[in-house]
C-alpha cells in the first residue's frame, strides 16, 4: 500500500468492521452486494482494513462463512487490508483455518489479517451445531493459536498446504482481559471490542500493555479499539439512524434475534426501563458516538487520548445503505 492512499486521524489509521447486516425484508445476497460497495468506498477514502466477524443462527448477520466472504471482498477491492475480526477458533480445526487463510493468503497476498476469538458466536445449541461435541471450549484457546502458528511456521507434524511459511498476521480479540494477557504473553497484536465491553476497555488495554512481552511479530504493543460510530448531517437523523442498532441490542437481550431493523421515531416505547439501562450499558457514550462531523470529530479524539489507541475499527450498524456509506464519507472527511 502506498503512503497516499492509507489515510490517518489524530496521527493513528481508521479501519472498518462489517457485521454484513441482513435488513428486515433483505436478504444475504443484498447484504453481500453492500458490503462489497462498503468495501471499496472506503478503500478510496483511505481506510486501513476491513474485517468480518463470525457469527451463527443470527437473522440480522450474513457473515457466518466469515473466510468465503473475506475473499469475496478482497476481490472486489484492491489494496485494503481484509481480515477476520474474528474467527472463534473453538468452532474450527485449526488445520481447516490455517488452509483457509493460507489460500486467502495465496490470492491476495499481503492484504489479509487472522484475528482470532475465543467466544463461540453464538448459542451453545449452534456451537454444537459446528463442532459435534462441546469438549473443547475457550479454555483450550492458547493451545489452538500455538497449534495454528505452528503450521503457518512448518513446526506442525502436519502440514498445511496452502499455509505453510505464509507471513499471516495473527491478532487475538477479546472483550474481557484474557485474551489481553495472552496477546501480551505470546507478542501479538490485540483488538478489543470496546464497541460493546466498553467499561472493561481501559482495564484490558492496561493488562495487555503492562504485560506485553516483544516477540519475531510485534516489538511493542499494538491496540486496535472497536467502536460504534453512525454519523449523520445534523443530529437529529444520526440519532434517529441510531435506532436500528439499539433495536439490534433489545432482540439480543430479549434472546429473539432478528433482521436489522428500520429506524424508529420513539425507541424509547418499545422498550422497559431495564432494558433501556441494559442497552445504554452496552452502547453508552464511550463506545458508541452518534453525531455530526463535528460531534464525532471532538469525541472520537477524546476517546483516542484517553486510551492512546494504535488504531480504531469503526463498526457503522445503519439499516440504510446510502446512509451508512454517507457515514463513512462524514469520517473520512476528518482524515488526512
């Protein structure tokens, strides 16, 4: 990537995390078709990456096959980082995913990243869907990244072919401080999803960084921060294109999951007290900024200074597509 096409904010890269949202009355393939249009507008505004997230048995998100995806768009772009943010390591062999993305690799070299996570993404009834067994869990998750660095490095008995001696950067993901304190332990890059842990964000980074031991990958720490940003021309529409996401959060807390809902002009009628604070929990101020160009351009600073983030990856959940790439266009505007 050439220095004048990776734009910067405050002296660190923006980068973009896709949920790949099915809308109400839509469909995957829709979905797929805007995602692919995402992925190449913000490649042209300067953006760093663009990772997909693994999700299962979840109407509103069509990213379940996260790898066949993120080669589709590597396809349709042509220099922006794409990745995995994340793969849930305990779903998958970690033979199959050191295949995956050594292919990936292999196709578009020098522009794909392996987050890993250790939740399952999903319910226990869909991760024994995936698995066929519930003996491996979370507890096992340094044992699987030592197992995948193995084959990308050829230590592995077995070999993966196409994999093997492929520079693949591994990140660790997490929204609590275990994977912090193991990215720190192992050299690696970490991402934490501020964008819905974010009262625990300051504690993981802090962990992550006191205890960051430098490695072949990684010579200092490195954090990537999830955050929520839908950004609008006047404050009444972003607030009003907030909706769908906090429509997201109630059907999650309600275990009644659906499609990405429209907006909506009273959210405040359509849920109870407690579910109000839940959702306000999740998405508050911190990680979740909703605004003009100037409402998000002083607030993502703030947010910046107080964590002394590496780099951000913004995640926009906007029913509208011209909406959410006019969001983007509104953060881009603030780069240079």
């Amino acid at each position: 990537m050439s220095s004048n096409q990776r734009k910067y904010f405050n002296g660190i890269p923006l980068s973009v995390l896709d949920l790949a949202p099915i809308n109400e009355g839509s469909t995957a393939e829709e979905s797929f078709k805007n995602s692919a249009q995402l992925a190449q507008h913000v490649e042209k505004l300067g953006f760093n990456r663009y990772w997909l997230a693994e999700h299962h048995n979840m109407p509103g998100i069509a990213s379940s096959a996260t790898s066949v995806l993120i080669g589709h768009i590597a396809d349709q772009t042509k220099h922006i980082r794409v990745g995995a943010g994340g793969i849930m390591l305990p779903n998958h062999a970690t033979l199959v995913i050191a295949e995956q993305f050594g292919t990936l690799e292999s196709l578009y070299p020098g522009r794909i990243d392996l987050g890993l996570g250790r939740a399952p993404g999903s319910d226990h009834a869909t991760a024994y869907a995936l698995r066929r067994t519930l003996n491996r869990g979370a507890e096992e998750f340094p044992q699987q990244v030592e197992e995948l660095e193995a084959y990308f490095s050829g230590t592995a008995q077995v070999h993966a072919y196409p994999g093997e001696g492929l520079n693949i950067p591994i990140w660790l993901l997490g929204s609590s401080g275990f994977s912090a304190q193991l990215a720190a332990q192992k050299g690696l890059p970490f991402s934490f999803a501020s964008h819905f842990s974010a009262e625990y964000t300051i504690p993981a980074i802090n962990l992550y960084r006191d205890n960051f031991k430098p490695s072949n990958d990684l010579e200092k720490p490195y954090v990537m921060l999830g955050i929520n940003v839908i950004a609008a021309e006047t404050e009444e529409r972003a607030q009003w294109l907030a909706t769908s996401q906090q429509q997201q959060f109630l059907s999650l807390i309600r275990n009644t999951p659906t499609p990405l809902q429209p907006p909506v002009e009273h959210i405040e009628e359509i849920m109870s007290p407690i579910e109000r604070a839940h959702i306000e929990k999740s998405l508050n101020s911190r990680s979740t900024i909703v605004g003009t160009l100037e409402t998000v351009k002083q607030k993502l600073s703030a947010f910046i200074k107080e964590t002394e983030a590496d780099e951000l990856i913004i995640n926009s959940q906007i029913f509208y597509q011209e909406d959410r790439l006019k969001s983007y266009d509104i953060i881009g505007e603030m780069m240079e």
